[in-house]
C-alpha cells in the first residue's frame, strides 16, 4: 500500500533544481514514450531529446514555472520522511503564471475577451503526466487541486482564468 503527496518544486533551491531535473527529464522521457500523441507527437518527443539538461534545471528556477510533483511513499511513512528526495516520483503537472494579458491573448485561440492585469490574474496548465502503473489512484486529480489551489493563493485578483493547454 502506498500514499501519495504532491510537492510544489523550490524554484531557489539550486541542489535540489539539479536533482530534480533528471528525475522529471526521465519521467518526461516516459511521457513521450508511452502518450506521445497527448504531448505534442513525434516533434515533441525529438525536441526534449535535444534538451540540455541545464535548461531543466533554467525551468525548475523560473519563478514564473511552477511545478508540482506527486511522490509516492510506502503507507505510514512518517511526514518527515515524505520528501522530494525519498519517494518515487510517479506523476508531474505544470502551472504557467502568472501569465500577462498580452501574452495570454496571444495564446488564445478561444476568442474570448482577456481581462486587464489588475482586474484578472491567468494562467496557463500544462504537462500534466501519471506513470501507468499508478493511474487510477487519483493522483491526477491531485496534481490538478494543487495547481488551482495554487493559482487561487498566488492570484491578487478576485477574478482568476486557468487556462488547460
């Protein structure tokens, strides 16, 4: 039996950044392995092949790039013992913002009028991803509610738009 928790990624931890950039670089590896189609296809799969690994690493500081990391843990492990580093890493998702006016209606293919900054905060999800072997157990759904939650404390506006690309 195991438990699962879902981690918001340090943007200014540069020893944890390094560590995590092989783990999620292998798990996307996976991703396009096994749902290349929901990532964008052939293109996709040989642009991330090309990556370097520093640009991972430039993703996991970029404050503007959030990630949340779902960790799996063997049931009854203690709180101090659920981190980053001591789990299996089994599933990913990214929330983009916030995400200015201009940029976000670039973006939009909907044709839905973009709020004004101040009046509006955006965002954008991406790359939400599960390991096969641990679908099922609610883990996207998980990494989902993080993203939102996140968006809704970070947002200095009443209105907030998350867009899923």
């Amino acid at each position: 039996m195991l438990t699962f928790k879902i981690h918001h990624a340090s943007t200014n931890n540069s020893l944890l950044s390094g560590f995590l950039a092989g783990k999620l670089a292998a798990l996307r590896l996976q991703a396009l392995t096994v749902s290349a189609p929901a990532f964008g296809g052939q293109f996709v799969t040989e642009t991330f092949l090309r990556m370097p690994y520093t640009q991972w690493i430039e993703r996991l500081q970029n404050p503007h790039v959030h990630t949340f990391i779902a960790v799996a843990y063997p049931a009854g492990a203690p709180e101090e013992d659920q981190t980053l580093d001591k789990g299996e890493i089994v599933g990913t998702a990214v929330l983009i913002g916030p995400v200015s006016k201009v940029d976000y209606a670039i973006a939009s293919l909907s044709g839905l009028e973009v709020g004004d900054d101040d009046q509006e905060t955006k965002w954008h999800c991406t790359a939400l991803y599960c390991s096969p072997d641990f679908r099922g157990k609610g883990i996207g759904r998980k990494l989902v509610n993080a993203r939102i939650n996140f968006a809704m404390a970070a947002s200095k506006t009443k209105k907030i738009t998350i867009r899923v690309m």
